[in-house]
C-alpha cells in the first residue's frame, strides 16, 4: 500500500499539475481574447485561472518534488521554507474567492434592481481584480509567522496548536463555506434567470422581436453562467474528500494507530490531493465541454498568427553554437 502511494505522488501527481498549468494558461489566453474580457465575469475568471497557474507552479517545488522525488527545496532553504508554504495557501484560496466573485457578480447582472446591478461593472471588477489578492495575501500572513525550521533541514508548523487551528481555518472556511456560498448565489442566479426570461418574453410579445446586440450579450451571459456553475460543482465535489480527511485528521490527532491504519491514511491523503490538483487545472476541459463560445475562442486561439508564430519558434532549434560551413569566393 505504501509503495503504491509512493508511486502516486510521483509522476500521476507531477502530470496533473503539469496539465494544470496548461489548462489554467489556455484558459487566461481565450478570457483575455476581445469578446469575451469586456464582461465582469471572464475578468473574475481570468483572476482565479492566473491564481491556479501560480497553485500549480507552487505545487510542483511545495509537494511534488519534496514527498515524490525526495527533493526538498524548503528543507535546503528557510527562505522557501516560508514562502512557499505562504504562497500555495495564499493562491489555493484568492483562486476560490475569485469564483466567488464571478457568482456575485453574475447574481447581481442578472437582478432587476438597477442599483444591485452596478455592481456588475467593469470598474468595479477591474479594483476587485486588486483589492482581493491584497487583502487574501495579508490574511495569509500568519503562515509566515508559525511554519519554520523546527530542526536544521527540515520544514513544519512551529505550533501543534496552530496546525490544529488551520486545519480548522481550511475546512471551514474554504472546504464549506466558500462552496455554501457558491450554491446559494448560483440558486438565487438561477432564479433571477428565470425571473428575466419571464419578463423579456413578454417584452417581446408586445415588441415583437428582440435587439441582435442584446440578444448576442444574453448569449454570452448564458454561457459563461454555465461554465461558472459547472466548476462550482466540480469544487464542491473534488474538494470535498481533502476537507474530509483534514476533519478526520483533527479528530483522530491523539488517537493510537496501527502501522496499517497510517499507511491507509496516507494513501488516501495523496488521492485527496490529487483530486484537489485536479480541481485547480481542470478549468480549460470545464469551460471547453461546457461553452461553445469558449470552444469557439480557442479554436481561434489556435488559429491566431502570433500564437502560431510563438509555437513554431520554440520548435526551430537553435544554431548559436553550431558551425557553418564557409562558402568558397566565386573565381
């Protein structure tokens, strides 16, 4: 069992991350393309897609190196020690708020109080985009205060009691209540949804016919909604199981265990972070099922000159040092 979770935090755990970090790019590159950066929600989204990407990236040297391959970079330097630790809890959880925000903010495009719906506003997203990361940023301070060097070379929480404290902090805050909150802007999105659709059908019965540029930004709207509410469900389940086990481990902390018991529980610690990596890079496959708009805009993506250019570039080998045969003058 142990060499089967040893395997586990290998190369499984080193590709989802990988494909993490292809995914969550991908992702940014086709938000940030001109018909889709323009709507509050895809700027919410780009946020938590270049949040993800530094997850993932933080990831690989955090955890993937150090319990898979026995490298440990925070075990060598005590800086490292503290900032990446710092940096993976700080980017897991602004990733989070940043959905939060975009089912705020879908919630509120969607309301029929004119005053809710200003806050769906490109100006208001745009000082999101930088308030959140500071204030996510200072609230995770802590973590540079109680995780150190508890012995030369080797990297841990300082304090039992504040391990057990942010295992608390984890579970609560980010394994319930921010999918909590998730469900209930989605339920009250949906409703104000079906609320609109009720009075735009009778709008056009008196008018007729509807506006092809309102009738085209509903059609954005709707999908973006989609793609929003799909990776809502998807945080909600391949989360669920690492929140879980963080409960169990709290519970059983004191408690005698059995070699075997352990070695089942580490086991099913890796599978649970798996499933949380495959959480933090599965928004490009999510948004590609769900979306023709995205799918739409990626195959442009791929269709863009610069983007083929860059491709063909990292391609062409490079002839720096290689040694040219001279050509002889003409006699």
């Amino acid at each position: 069992m142990d060499a089967w979770t040893a395997q586990l935090r290998k190369w499984p755990m080193l590709s989802v991350l990988v494909f993490g970090q292809i995914s969550n790019t991908l992702s940014v590159l086709v938000l940030a393309r001109p018909k889709l950066r323009k709507n509050t929600c895809s700027l919410y989204l780009i946020g938590a897609s270049i949040s993800n990407t530094i997850c993932s990236f933080v990831s690989i040297f955090y955890s993937v190196l150090s319990s898979g391959f026995g490298y440990s970079l925070i075990s060598q330097y005590r800086v490292l020690c503290k900032f990446l630790p710092y940096m993976y809890y700080s980017t897991l959880f602004l990733g989070s708020w940043f959905i939060l925000l975009a089912c705020i903010d879908r919630y509120c495009s969607t309301h029929t109080r004119a005053t809710i719906r200003q806050f769906s506003h490109i100006k208001t997203a745009r000082w999101l985009l930088i308030f959140i990361p500071l204030l996510c940023f200072i609230a995770h301070i802590h973590i540079l205060v109680y995780i150190d060097w508890i012995q030369i070379n080797r990297c841990s929480f300082i304090s039992f009691n504040f391990l057990l404290f942010f295992y608390i902090y984890y579970v609560v805050l980010y394994a319930f209540m921010i999918p909590i909150l998730y469900m209930i802007f989605a339920v009250l999105t949906i409703y104000n949804v079906r609320k609109t659709k009720k009075s735009v059908s009778l709008v056009m019965k008196r008018i007729g016919t509807m506006i092809q540029p309102q009738k085209r930004q509903q059609m954005i709207n709707a999908q973006l909604l989609r793609m929003l509410l799909v990776q809502v469900i998807s945080f909600v389940i391949l989360t669920m199981p690492l929140a879980s086990y963080n409960v169990y481990q709290g519970i059983t902390a004191y408690v005698p265990k059995s070699d075997l018991r352990k070695s089942i529980e580490r086991l099913i610690s890796v599978n649970s972070q798996l499933l949380t990596y495959i959480n933090i890079g599965s928004t490009c496959v999510i948004y590609t099922i769900t979306a023709r708009l995205f799918r739409e805009e990626l195959q442009a993506l791929f269709r863009c000159q610069w983007f083929k250019n860059a491709v063909r570039r990292q391609q062409q080998p490079s002839y720096l040092f290689s040694i040219t045969r001279r050509i002889a003058p003409v006699q």
